[in-house]
C-alpha cells in the first residue's frame, strides 16, 4: 500500500496560531477561506474546537426551526413506511407490544387517582367522622380498583416482557440482513468512501438502529398518555380555584427552564481532543510498559526503566491538570446547573398552594389535595420536561428513519457486466487472455496515480511473474485484473506482506527506543533511519520525524445525529486517523530502530527475516550496512532464502526437523554437496536456466 498523507487540521487565524502547531504528531496548517474556522479553548487535557463558520441559515433561530419542520414533514411517508415494515415482521405481536405499553403508561394515572380516593376517604372518616358501614363500602371499591390495577399492570409487565425482546430480534435482525445485503455488493470504491463509511456506521450505531428507533416512538407515545393522565386528575383536584394558572406555571417553569439550559449545552457545538503532550505520552508509554503486544520489545530492548523514568516525568509535568470529561468540566464552571433548578422548585408548588390556603380559608384544599399536588407536581414536571426531551428526540428519530433508508438504497458505483463469460469463441481455450491499454488509475479520494499509462498483453495459458519495488503497483494490477477496482481511464480487456510491530509513539520515538540513553537523538535517529533506509519515506510524512503513525483516538462532538457534524469536523478527525505504509517501509523502519542499537552497550543482534518485504536492491543495500558491523557485535540472522548474506557469513548453520544437520561457511557446505547444497541449486537453478 502506498503512504497516504494525513488530511490536516483547519485552524482559526484569529483564535488559533497561524504558525504551524503539533498536537498529537499532527501537523495544524493555516486555514483557508473556503474551510471551516475554529475558536479554541482550553479545558485541562482537552482542547475544544467551536467552529465559527456555521452556515448562515443556522444563525437565525426562525429559519432552523422552519427548516427542521420542512425536513421533518418530508419525512413522514418514509417513517410510515418504516412502521409498516417493521408491522409485517409479526402483526400480532405488534398489537400486544403497543397495547401492554398503552396499559403501562396508564397503570401510574389510575394508581395516583385511586391513592387519593383512599386518602380522602381516610381524612373524612378521621376529621368528619363519617358512616363507618359506608367507609367500608366505599374502601372495598376503592380496594378492588386498587387490586385490578396491580393485576392488569403486572399481566402487561410480563407481556411486555415477553413480547419485546421478540420484536426487537425479528426489527433488528430484518434491518441487518438488508443493510449485509447492501453492504455485501458494494465494490471497493463505494466501500471504502469515508462519506459512505460513515452513514454505514451511524444506521448500526446503538442510537441509529432500527429497534432503537421504533423503541423511541413507543417511548414517546407512552409519555404522552402518562401526560394527559396526570393532567386530568390534577385538574380534578385543583379544580377552579384562582391560583390554579399559577400552579400550572410553575410546574412548566421548571421543565422549561431545565430544557432551556439542556438546549443551549446541545447547541453549543465543539470538538474536543486531547492535545496535553504530557498526558499523551503518559498514555502511549503506559500501553508500551503493560500491553502484551510490545512485551518482545521491552524485554528485549531493556526498556522498562526507561518507560518508568519517563512516566514520572511527564506525570510531574502533568501536575493536577484536569483529565475529566469536557462536559463534565464545563458543568462544574457553572454558576447555575440543573441541580439548582430543581432545589428552587421543587417545593414552590406545595409552598403556594399552602399559603393560598392560609389566605382564604373559604376556598382552601383539603389536607389529601395538598398532600396529593406535593406528590404528583414534581411527577408531572417530569412528564413535562420528558415530553420536551422525547419531542426533540423524535426530529432525531425520524432522521435517522431517513439515513437508515438511504443506506439502504446506496448502489454499487460499478456495474455488472452483461456479456456471458466464457463466450463460444473462448470457450476452449486454457486460460484467460489480458490486455492493458494505456490504464491510469488513483485510489478513491486521491488524485496521485498509482498506475500511468500502463499498457501489456498476456497471452491464454501464460506464465506472467510481476516484480517491481515495493509500492511500484503490483498489488493494485491484480486489483484491477480481479477488478476489486475499475480504472480511472484507459481499458481492461479480459478473453498477496509482512506486518511489523510499530508502537504508538512518533516516527523519532519509534527508532530512538533502539537507544534511549542516546546522547544526541536527532542526530542518531536521522544517521539510524538512513542507514535503515527509511530517511527517504519518512521525509514526505507530514510531520517528518514528528509524525505520529498511530495517533490515539480521542477525538469527539458533542452533537449527536446532526448530519452536518460529519463534514463540519472531517479535518480534525482525518488528522487523528493512522498513516498507512507499506510492508516495505515498515520493515525498513524497523531495520532503522535496530541500526540504533549500533552502541558499545549492544554486544548481540538477532534478526527474524529482516528482508522479507524488501526488493532486492533494497535487500542487498541493508545487508551491505549490517555487514559492516560484523566483527563489532555477535549477529544472528533467521531466513529461508539464500542470497547476498548466506554468501559472506562466517558460520551457517542448517536445520533440519528440529536438528542441525549441516555447519560451515558458504562455500564449505556446498563443498559436502548434502542439505544445504540440494536447496541451494533448488533456488539457484530459476536463475541459471
């Protein structure tokens, strides 16, 4: 695979520094008129971007609110038909689901009405002392309602119970067949857009699937129901009385209020990354020291002091600068919360409605009413602020109905052929016949070409080796022979590397653990990486030797299911995610981290097939460098070819089934014409003939 450059982060000349900036091994350029603008502020770890070049509609509150009705009105015959989808999995079910949830949501209506029957019954028989024989009736009745209420609540919770986890497997199952079988036939250029990457993800994230959506909608009929109860039997209790509209106030004061501080933090958008290199370090030095996959190179490089050393220092650095949550340090900053809302209103329904009663005597409640309002205000302030939440939740459910059929209705950019394969003509032949006619091709959402005018023929039944150096477009030929990918122009006529463990610190940090004590690490780092042969490569990464090729993902918005969040912060995301190299190019950085072992500390060099992804100049270029230290250091090499280095090592040793069967110099073994010598004119024999 060819190196990709990291995509780069916009900054705000008027906030943020024009000159260039690393954060996380990211490099931040100066932004340009056309892309997105930040302000910047910083919350302990974090940095947080506030884009200042929101589309103009957004600024005018009436135009939003215009515009989100439009696209919610437009929606509504995709989430009809969404619910008729989702009705066909199973009709019966549906009706018991619906039905146990109606019952649910008016279980709590009928329980608040009768508990203030029994109360009032309780206050007449106590203070009026009321017929004992009628009381007892009037218990019984009230009993009884009490009594089916819990039955018929209890029978709609096991129902509910039952019948949910049913739906939401046929819902969610139904919805993932679809989406595999859309994803399924994407070819590699649709699959691997960032655009369509990213709706794929948001309809299988937990907020955007299917079951979630339809769970949502239940959710908000539920409230609604539990609404209108609650209203009806406080308007019976309240009933007339003058101070009624202010009770009514005050408990939709609180909800709005609490929604009002609730919209103004959702609105408020910003990205927040962790830019405090001290805490960054600390994290990729504690992921080195405990995580398994680098235990070899911290055995085997000594590292673990090291590691500590600099874990103590960056810590102390650190000092107490705060790693909480943004949201969570923003919360903390305010002068006013949510907590506080509640504290003042919590008592101010019950408080008004005693001193009215103090007022006028006349027409005061009864001790049940106002015991009764002190319960149930704060329940239907609840239910307000719920059905202010779900309400603005259901523009998000409806938009995600939207994407969830968009995603599937996304179509294969590459389209099938219509000519039957193999004709009559070719039928017979053995093989298949290839032709190149002057094809170019780029990688989706690239503009270099990693094909240029490449034109040949293969003839039926021909035997075709492609060699090239690494990262010269072998691989991306037989992409586009097995068209994995169509090219960009020209024409295709028709008749697999090696990973290498890199750690997740800057291309500098990565050769420089070769040797951490080194005393100049600029300057041995840049000799290590030439003598590794890396240099070249790693002067095109955007940072150089600052590059981090794995930056930790710590990147987040705090909008959540805005369609615009993805485009409106694609560079600082793009600049978080990893670069790619080829096998090649791994394995020469790899090579440039051992080069810094060349220090009289290091006696002992192993090496675990040190070329396998090299092409042979680049082989024979290494080997040259590695043999230079011979006679300095005690090197061991572990490999299955024979070339330059077999030829000129001291001592080869050949194994065989567990066994050395075999030791000598090049030359001796050949000499004893055995083993070594059988493989060797195995190999040797492609080249001879």
């Amino acid at each position: 695979m060819l190196s990709e450059k990291q995509n780069k982060r916009s900054s705000d000349t008027s906030s943020i520094s024009s000159d260039k900036e690393k954060v996380q091994g990211v490099e931040r350029p100066e932004s340009h008129p056309s892309q997105p603008r930040y302000r910047e502020r910083q919350l302990g770890i974090w940095t947080l971007y506030y884009p200042i070049t929101e589309p103009w509609l957004e600024s005018i509150p009436v135009a939003s609110v215009l515009k989100k009705i439009f696209e919610f009105t437009a929606s509504i015959p995709i989430v009809w038909k969404f619910i008729l989808e989702t009705l066909s999995l199973g009709p019966y079910l549906f009706v018991l689901y619906f039905l146990a949830e109606i019952v649910t949501s008016i279980v709590p209506t009928i329980h608040l009405r009768n508990n203030s029957n029994m109360l009032n019954l309780t206050e007449r028989v106590l203070i009026n002392h009321e017929d004992q024989a009628s009381a007892y009736r009037e218990f019984y009745q009230v009993f009884v309602v009490y009594l089916v209420t819990v039955i018929v609540g209890w029978v709609a919770g096991r129902v509910d119970s039952y019948v949910e986890p049913v739906i939401e497997q046929r819902v969610s199952l139904h919805f993932k067949k679809r989406i595999l079988a859309v994803q399924s036939r994407l070819d590699l250029a649709v699959a691997e857009n960032p655009e369509i990457t990213s709706r794929f993800n948001r309809v299988t994230s937990y907020r955007s699937r299917a079951w979630t959506i339809l769970r949502g909608l239940a959710e908000f009929i539920s409230v609604v129901l539990q609404f209108v109860g609650q209203l009806s039997v406080l308007s019976h209790m309240i009933g007339s009385r003058e101070d009624a509209k202010v009770f009514g106030l005050v408990c939709v004061v609180r909800p709005l209020l609490t929604q009002a501080r609730w919209m103004v933090d959702m609105n408020t958008s910003f990205y927040a990354v962790i830019t405090n290199q001290h805490w960054l370090r600390m994290s990729a030095l504690y992921d080195l020291g405990t995580s398994a996959k680098f235990k070899k190179e911290v055995l085997s490089g000594g590292l673990d002091s090291f590691i500590n050393s600099q874990y103590m220092k960056d810590m102390g650095d650190l000092g107490d600068t705060s790693r909480e949550h943004p949201p969570s340090q923003l919360s903390r900053l305010r002068p006013f919360g949510y907590h506080d809302i509640n504290a003042v209103f919590e008592a101010l329904p019950f408080l008004l409605f005693a001193w009215g009663n103090i007022r006028n005597r006349s027409d005061g409640l009864s001790l049940t009413s106002l015991v009764m309002i002190q319960q149930s205000s704060n329940s239907f302030s609840t239910l307000i602020w719920r059905i202010m939440y779900s309400g603005g939740k259901i523009w998000d459910l409806f938009d995600n109905v939207v994407a969830l059929y968009e995603v599937l209705n996304i179509k294969p950019s590459m389209k099938d052929g219509e000519v039957v394969y193999p004709d009559d003509q070719h039928s017979g032949d053995k093989g298949t016949a290839i032709e190149f006619r002057h094809v170019n091709f780029a990688y989706p959402g690239t503009e270099k070409l990693v094909l240029n005018d490449l034109s040949f023929t293969i003839s039926s039944g021909q035997l075709c080796v492609i060699r090239s150096c690494s990262g010269c477009g072998k691989s991306t030929t037989i992409n586009l022979i097995t068209r994995l990918y169509d090219s960009t122009s020209g024409m295709v006529l028709i008749d697999n590397r090696s990973d290498y463990q890199h750690l997740p610190l800057t291309v500098q940090e990565n050769i420089l653990l070769g040797l951490p004590d080194s005393k100049d690490p600029p300057k041995d780092v840049e000799e290590a990486s030439k003598l590794g042969g890396s240099y070249d490569f790693v002067q095109k990464l955007p940072l150089k030797f600052d590059t981090n090729l794995e930056p930790r993902q710590t990147g987040f918005s705090n909008r959540r299911s805005r369609e615009n969040t993805a485009e409106k912060y694609k560079k600082l995301v793009d600049a978080q995610k990893p670069i790619k190299l080829s096998g090649g190019e791994w394995q020469r950085l790899a090579l440039s981290r051992t080069f810094m072992k060349n220090s009289d500390h290091v006696r002992l060099l192993c090496y675990d097939e040190p070329s396998a992804s090299l092409d042979p100049k680049a082989e024979y270029e290494i080997f040259e460098r590695l043999r230079n230290l011979r006679g300095e250091k005690t090197m061991i090499f572990v490999t299955h070819r024979f070339g330059h280095l077999t030829k000129h090592a001291d001592l080869i040793l050949y194994l065989k089934d567990g066994s050395i069967i075999e030791q000598g110099t090049h030359k001796q073994l050949l000499a004893k014409d055995g083993e070594y010598a059988k493989m060797y004119s195995i190999q040797s024999q492609a080249f001879l003939n």
